[in-house]
C-alpha cells in the first residue's frame, strides 16, 4: 500500500498506509545525520518504521505475537522498544531490524520508554507495575516500582531529574525518583490519564485526563493551568518551541492551541474514527496524529505542501558510519 495525499482545510495532510488495524502510539526520534524516523505500534502487531519527514516505509519489525500497544525509539534511532498483548516487551537494532531483546512480563505491557543513553528500558504493564532493564546485564532481573492500583498505559523517563511519570486509570500521575526507586508524588487529575508527554524543556508535563488536558511544573509539581474540551481526549504533545499545542480524542479531530493564551486556533476534521495518539517531531512544524482507521497520518499545521517519493527500501539502513 502506498501513500495518500489530501489537502484538508488550512493543511497538506500525508496519509502513510500500510496498517491493517488502529495505530496507538507514535515516537519520533531526534534528528540524527540520517534524518529523523518515526515508529508507528499497532493493534495488527507489526510496528513499522519510518522517515520522519517524508513518512516513507523504512520496514516492519517482526517477532510480536499480539496487538502492539507501545513503541518508542532512542534518540539516536539506533534502537527501538515495543511492548505487546504477547506479554512481552522488545528491545530491536532499529538500523538492521533484529530482534535484541525480548523480556517475558505477566500481563500485557501498554508502555515503553528508553533513558536517553538507552541502557535502561522502561516498561508499563497491565500487572500495575512499571519494570526497569538494565540492557548492560539483560540477564538480570529488572527493579520494579509498585503503587499503582490499575493498568499502567503511558509513562515518560526525565533523566535530568531522575523522575520517572507513570500513568493508569488512576485519577493521578505517579512520580518516581528513579535513584531511590520509589512514588514520591502524587499528581491527582480527578480521572483517568490517557496521555502524559513532557514538553522539549522538561519542565512542563502535559497530561490528557477525560474532557481535560493540563500542565503541571516539573519543579513544584504544581498544576499551572488546564483547558476543557467538549470531548474525551486521548493524547497530547506541546510543539518544541513552547508555542503551541495539540490534541486528540473521541471526536475524530485534531486540535491546535495557542499555549499562552489557551485559545483554540485551528482544529482538523479527516479522520474516520477516534484519534489514539498526536505526536510534534522534536524539530519543525510537523505534527502526526495516530487514528483509528489504521494510518499513521502526518501534517504541517502551516498551509505549506509536503511531498514524499521513492521506493519502499529494506529495513537495513545504512550505518552511521556508513
């Protein structure tokens, strides 16, 4: 399947096939010398791999037995973490494919993160317990950081600080002092928590909670300010430049809002179903929201066309130094 183009109002949006069933969670990585890539986990168990600027097909990484309900590469996007409705979470060499790692859990793992050296891999799962591999010894067994009362789904890795942001169905956010391996905090949202990103700066935590997106400060913890929506939301990501932000949930649109002034600007109908989860690319003005139809979607929230071509190479990409 190849790739869809469409001009929605006030975008060019690039509509990347290949999926056969929901896409629920998205990754960029950083700008590398290659460029940046984009991993895409699915509920048809085949994460697939990307360019993150044009969208093009890289290749798809085979081992999973199951829906795949979290992927994430490392900034280098030399590695990439998934985890899985098989029990079980995998760590693959993003450049050639391979399977590296595959870590046996109890329950489905919904939530993966690396730390940004990537010799720790981090794993939410459905047993309530987030675990931490060491991939220097991957031999061993991981620690583990118990206080959640339901399904983990998301979690983000803050090495600056050490905390570690862990979210359920829990009405809070749990914080966690990696070094001590224990909750420090609390943050109470007042329900469940879809989605948690950090902003580029890393002092500012978005978090998608029913009808409410807000924002905490990563130093005080305190809650700076909130925005209700008239539908459920399901994920969230602040631009890197602070300048704005967008949304997704159960009403099949895409909203962007001005950060300092909470208003809505533009929103973006398209979709045909619910939106499980929008990512910002680390750099640029280039947004992509997964759906329900089974695509990951990409576009600029500028009137500015983008393009994609060329043949759908193997998933071996030339090396670094290459």
């Amino acid at each position: 399947r190849g790739l869809r183009f469409g001009i929605m109002s006030r975008q060019a949006p690039l509509t990347c096939s290949g999926h056969t069933r929901p896409v629920v969670d998205l990754s960029f990585s950083e700008i590398t010398p290659d460029g940046s890539f984009l991993i895409s986990a699915c509920k048809d168990g085949k994460p697939m791999l990307r360019q993150g600027d044009t969208g093009d097909w890289i290749g798809t990484f085979n081992g999973h037995k199951g829906a795949v309900w979290g992927a994430t590469l490392n900034g280098e996007a030399t590695r990439a973490g998934t985890g899985a409705a098989d029990f079980t979470a995998k760590v693959w060499d993003a450049v050639t494919g391979d399977e590296l790692h595959s870590f046996s859990h109890k329950h489905i793992v919904k939530a993966v993160d690396f730390s940004n050296d990537s010799t720790l891999f981090l794993t939410g799962c459905n047993d309530k317990k987030v675990r931490i591999f060491d991939l220097r010894k991957p031999e061993a067994n991981p620690d583990e950081l118990i206080g959640h009362g339901s399904s983990i789904k998301t979690l983000v890795y803050c090495e600056q600080s050490s905390l570690l942001y862990s979210a359920s169905d829990d009405p809070y956010i749990g914080v966690w002092d990696m070094r001590q391996l224990s909750q420090v905090k609390k943050l109470n949202t007042g329900a469940s928590v879809a989605d948690i990103q950090l902003s580029k700066s890393r002092d500012i935590l978005l978090a998608a909670h029913g009808k409410t997106v807000s924002f905490w400060d990563t130093e005080t913890f305190l809650e700076l300010s909130n925005v209700k929506f008239d539908t459920k939301i399901f994920s969230i990501s602040m631009h890197p430049d602070m300048e704005c932000f967008i949304a997704g949930g159960e009403d099949f649109k895409l909203y962007k809002y001005d950060y300092k002034s909470l208003t809505e600007k533009e929103s973006y109908k398209g979709h045909f179903g619910p939106i499980h989860c929008v990512r910002f690319r680390r750099t640029e003005n280039c947004t992509r929201p997964g759906r329900k139809t089974g695509h990951c979607v990409c576009g600029r929230l500028t009137s500015e066309r983008r393009t994609a071509c060329g043949e759908r190479p193997p998933l071996k990409r030339k090396h670094r130094d290459g």
